[in-house]
C-alpha cells in the first residue's frame, strides 16, 4: 500500500477514482459507504506528498469528481447550446478542470500548513474541518457551485438524524472525520488510551444519528393541504419558440380546468414562458379559476421591473394568484444559463452563450415568503435550492417550503436526480414539507424527513397529487445555521497551525 501515499501514476490514477467515488455515492446509486472510501484515499493519499505534489494529486481527485459528476454540463451545452461534441467536450472538461483546482488547493494547504504526524487524532480533526472549510468555500467563491457535497450522501443514511442538527455541513465534517480516524485507528494500537479515545471519537456521532433518525423537531400547523403539482412535459427547444406560447398556455390551462380540487395548484419554472406584463390577462382568468375552486394558483413567469437605479431589467420570477399573493424574484442564477460573465466578450461566440433566459438580474435580498390560502410559503427557483444557508434563511419564515425547476436541460443524465436529493435534504434540515414541481421531472412530495412521499416518473406529462401539511418551529440547523461549525473549525484550524509553528 506504500504507492499509494507515495508521488507516481499509481496514487494517481487512485485520486481520480477516489473522486469518482463520491459521485457513486451519490443519487441515483446512493452507494453510501463509498463517501467514505472517497474522502480516505484523499487523506491517505497526501501523507508521503510535498506541498507541490499534493497540488498535482488534490487536482486530480478533484477532476475525477466533477467529470463524473456534473457530466450533465456537456449534455446541456451539446444538446440545447448548439455546440458540437468536441466544442462541448473541451468546455466540459475545462469547467471540471477549473473546479478541481479547489481541491488542489486543499491538498496544498494541508500538506503545507495543517498535516500533523505526531498526533492522529489532532491530525484527523484539523483534516475534516478542512474539508468542510473547502466545501464552504466551493458555496461562495464566484456565486458558488454547491453540488456533489458528500453530506448528501447520508440522506437516508445512518448519519440523517444529524442534518436538522447542523444540515448536510455537519454531515460532511463527520464523514470527513470518520475516514481520517478510520485510516488512523491503526496508528493509535499501541496506546490503549489514545486508541480507545480514538474510536469513541469515530463511533459517537453515528450512534447520535442514529438515535435522532426521525426524531420530529417540528409540529404540525393547521390542516394538512391538497396539492396539484402539473409536470408539462415541454421539450426544450420549443418551450423559448413564440410560435409554441399559445400551445404552452393552452396546456397549463386544460391540465388545470380538469385536474382534481386542489387548495395549491403548482405550475412549475417559467410555464409561463413570455413576461408577466404580457401574460396579465391569461394569469388573471387563470386566477379567477383558482379562486373559484378556493385555491392559489402559484407559477414561474419572467418578469419585467425597474430596479433601485430605475433600470428595466428582466428576472426569473414565481407569482401567486387566486387565493394568495406574492411575487418572488430569483436571486442565485445560473452562471452562463440565466446570466453570462464577461458577456461583452462572449456573447456571440457560440449559440450556448445566447440561450434564452440568459440576461436575468438578480432579485433583490430579504424578500419576504409568498402567501398563499393564508400560509407563508418558502420559495426556492431551480438552482437556489442547492444553497443550504440560502435555503435556511427563508425556511425559517415559512410553513411551506417550494421549488420550481426545469430540469430539461439535463436530458437524461444523472443531473435531474442529484437535484432532487439536495431538494429532499432542504426538507431535512429544515423539518418541513416541500412540494417540487417541474418541468419535465422529478416533480415530488417530500416529507420533513426527506422521504418522496409521491412523485410523478420523469419525462411524463401529469398532475401529481397529494397532502402536504404546514409545520412550526425551528430545527436548530435553522436557529444556529453553520455558526457553531464556523467556530468548531476555525478553532481546530487555528489550533493546528499553531501546534505546526510550535513545532
């Protein structure tokens, strides 16, 4: 096993499928224990390194990770961004290549500033709030990509009882410590302290999340609501088509008149695909329909407002009419799918950078929740669900939670389903019903335990139905949020700096 901490090809070839790993653990398959696996040959691969070897090796992992996971970008700029396989290819693999870099950095850092010989507990402890501070900074750094952290994986595993506790933060930081422990434990054998202080370090918070598994830290609020959930089924390229508006509205409007009394009907992202100033009289029959059945007809619709300089500018929104009101307008976009950087330089360049919808700004902080049949609901637009402290702040107003996606763009990859488990974990951190309606699936039912309880198949057109019932009260994820992660890794950080200086 030598080769495996060790500079050369073999440690590697391993880092790359170490990376891999992660996204096996991951939905669809949820191959759990392989998170663990995963973050092990990290930690164990870096031992033998030189700061600048761990570099290479960090990078690596990183780019087995995203090439595996996130292959849904070649099918978005290939299939809807007109570019051909080899354009699609290299821009594909240039995105994963640039994310690795967080990841060789990580390597960096830990070899040169943070790795303790000396002490594996310490050593182990200063690994896994390291691991935490580079999935926290990959969530901010540039607007962010929150996706393929490995807490997820523990959705429905033995560690879920914990994510109400400290969200899927705290899951990674545990998993992160288990592996490291797990590679240390043989390290500590001979002493008997040290080495029983080490597995009761390991097996504690599994044994607290297992504990919690369903423990209920919310309470139900008034009577539990029906729900009509419409998955249109619009292909992609035509749903921008302005020769399709009328066909697309017609469909909206016949899939409601004849689906069952609902008191939410939920149309999911843009439906409604032309701006709300020219869908005024559509959206107020439509309205008139829902109230008539003693309903809130919620939808996703471009809007069209002047912002605080007074500038027209255009945002992916979600309205409220019927028995409710409220307009939100979407505040974490997509980078090059709802706004191009630098677009004076590369706009024209390709067709994938002139996609509709890509000219949205962003909406505008502490908009308050949508109201609907008198309840305060939490709304999410596609991409903003992946944020856990974006999300927590407008859980923590809401009875409801509820996010509108169109998921088209990622064809049949594995992309739609990863974006459903990070929906399903806002529900656990949270301990709150969330209804998901989309496109083209996977439009969901989630219980506040994260479990689907109805969903409709992908790639079909229909109404889901079901119950979903308003919660009160604060799981202490949404009370505390990270801050008490914040301080435990900071203090562990800090506290192995200074034992490396010391030394």
């Amino acid at each position: 096993m030598r080769w495996i901490t060790q500079p050369g090809w073999p440690g590697n070839l391993l880092a790359i499928a170490g990376g891999a790993c992660t996204t096996l653990a991951l939905a669809p398959l949820d191959i759990w224990p392989l998170a663990i696996v995963a973050i092990a040959l990290f930690y164990l691969g870096m031992r033998g390194l030189s700061p600048r070897q761990a570099l290479l090796r960090g990078w690596l992992y990183g780019l087995g990770l995203f090439l595996s996971g996130t292959s849904w970008v070649y099918v978005s700029i290939h299939d809807y961004g007109a570019a051909s396989p080899a354009l699609a290819g290299f821009l594909t693999f240039g995105f994963c290549a640039g994310l690795a870099l967080l990841f060789a950095l990580t390597g960096w850092i830990w070899v040169r500033w943070l790795r303790r010989n000396d002490s594996p507990i310490a050593d182990a402890l200063a690994f896994a709030a390291l691991w935490l501070a580079q999935e926290a900074f990959r969530g901010w750094f540039l607007t962010g990509f929150p996706w393929l952290y490995v807490g997820y994986s523990q959705l429905h595993g033995p560690l879920a009882g914990l994510a109400p506790i400290g969200g899927v933060w705290l899951l990674s930081l545990v998993l992160a410590l288990s592996a490291a422990l797990l590679i240390n434990l043989a390290r500590l054998r001979h002493n008997k302290v040290r080495l029983a202080a080490g597995t009761a370090l390991l097996l504690a918070p599994w044994l607290v999340g297992l504990g919690l598994s369903g423990h209920a830290w919310t309470a139900a609020s008034g009577e539990p609501l029906k729900v009509a959930a419409l998955q249109g089924n619009v292909e992609q390229n035509l749903k921008w088509d302005p020769a399709q508006l009328d066909a697309q509205l017609a469909l909206y409007r016949d899939m409601t008149l004849s689906s069952r009394p609902a008191d939410l009907i939920v149309w999911p992202e843009t439906a409604v695909p032309v701006l709300k100033e020219f869908a005024e009289g559509y959206l107020s029959v439509m309205g008139r329909v829902a109230a008539d059945r003693d309903a809130a007809l919620i939808t996703g619709v471009p809007v069209r407002q002047a912002n605080e300089r007074g500038e027209k500018r255009y945002y992916n929104a979600i309205t409220v009419t019927g028995w409710g009101e409220g307009t939100y307008l979407k505040q974490r976009l997509v980078p090059f799918g709802e706004y191009v950087p630098l677009q004076d330089m590369l706009r024209g360049l390709i067709a994938f950078f002139d996609l509709p919808m890509s000219d949205f700004a962003r909406g505008p902080a502490d908009q308050p929740p949508l109201q609907a049949k008198g309840l305060r609901i939490a709304p999410f637009i596609c991409y903003e669900v992946v944020y856990p402290e974006f999300a927590a702040d407008l859980a923590t107003r809401s009875d409801l939670l509820l996010t509108v996606s169109n998921d088209t763009w990622f064809g049949t990859s594995i992309g739609p389903l990863q974006h459903l488990q990070m929906a399903q974990m806002r529900a656990l951190e949270s301990g709150r019903w969330m209804i998901r309606a989309t496109n083209n699936g996977v439009t969901a039912l989630i219980d506040p335990q994260g479990r689907i309880t109805a969903q409709i198949p992908q790639f079909q057109q229909a109404v889901l139905y079901g119950d979903v019932q308003p919660m009160q009260g604060l799981t202490p994820y949404l009370r505390w949020r990270a801050w008490p992660l914040v301080v435990l890794c900071v203090g562990l950080l800090g506290w192995a700096l200074w034992a490396r200086r010391k030394r």
